[in-house]
C-alpha cells in the first residue's frame, strides 16, 4: 500500500508532544488586539490540548501517526 500522506496545513497547526498528546494553539489571536485585554490575550498564548472529540481526526490529517 502507498504511505499516507500529511495534511500540509495539519502539520503546521498540530506537534505531537513526546507523550504522544497533540498540542494546538489558541484562536482569538490574530486580530482585534486592542480592544482585548492583556489578561486575556496572554491566557490565549500558550497552547492548548486537543480535545477527545477532534483527536482521532487531527491524527488522520497527520498521516494516521
């Protein structure tokens, strides 16, 4: 069987950590900063999990790893 290709956009949006957990970054980010607070765009730096729900398709677009 041919190798399964990587989704070029998942692979810029998802890093499987060492655990084998999939990270994402936080939307809200990229526009209208002036009007939120720096509360609250510093919580939205960081990055966040992938929930349960979306796992199993976000590790499809990967290549299935």
């Amino acid at each position: 069987m041919p190798k399964i290709k990587t989704s070029s956009g998942a692979k810029k949006r998802f890093r499987l950590t060492g655990t084998g957990k999939l990270l994402r970054r936080q939307g809200m980010l990229s526009h209208n900063l002036g009007k939120k607070s720096q509360k609250r765009k510093r919580r939205l730096a960081g990055n966040a999990s992938v929930d349960a729900a979306n796992n199993r398709a976000a590790r499809g677009q990967l290549g299935g790893r």
